[in-house]
C-alpha cells in the first residue's frame, strides 16, 4: 500500500490533529511526524517504557512477511517527541503502520 493512503488510513482510524511524511537515503528512511490528541499522548505516556521491546516484536512479525528491509535496519527504528504534541518516528515503510497500531491501539 502507498505510503500515502497508510498515513490516510492511520490518520482517520486514530483522529491524529495530522500526520506528515518524508523519506531520505538515511537508514531508516522513512520519517512521520504525527500531531498527537491529548488521548494519544496519554496512550504514549502509558507505553514509553516498552518502546524498545515494541519496536523488536514489530520488526520480528514484519520480518516474517517483509524481507526486503534487514532486521537490522528494522531496529534502528526512532521515536521521539517534539514539543508539545509532535512524535516523530523514524523507521523503515515496512515498519511503519503495524508500529503506530501497536502504540495506539
């Protein structure tokens, strides 16, 4: 599925005040930037601290249908926060939809 029509998807399933994308050379080369509800960021808060384990069990299930992105590559997936209501992701695309399910569902 295009990049694109995910972040669509994404955005209407989660409410998100928006969501932006840009892709690079960089490993990992795909950047979101979501503007976060103040639910979301409750829903964040309550899950910061398994972001590292988060991040391997969506790498270990993307890796299983996706081989074109390395586990490697996978797990050097960033999240951090930028003001008051911007998380910014770096991953892979392959990585992208089933990491944000799993911090927000």
């Amino acid at each position: 599925m295009e990049l694109d029509q995910q972040l669509k998807d994404l955005s209407q399933k989660y409410l998100f005040e928006s969501t932006q994308y840009q892709t690079d050379e960089q490993i990992p080369s795909l950047e979101v930037c979501l503007q976060l509800r103040e639910s979301h960021i409750d829903t964040f808060i309550q899950k910061a601290g398994q972001l590292n384990s988060i991040v391997e069990s969506c790498a270990n299930m993307v890796g299983i249908f996706d081989t074109s992105a390395s586990k490697e590559d996978m797990l050097k997936t960033t999240i951090r926060c930028s003001g008051r209501d911007r998380l910014f992701i770096r991953t892979t695309p392959s990585m992208m939809k089933i990491l944000v399910e799993t911090l927000f569902d």
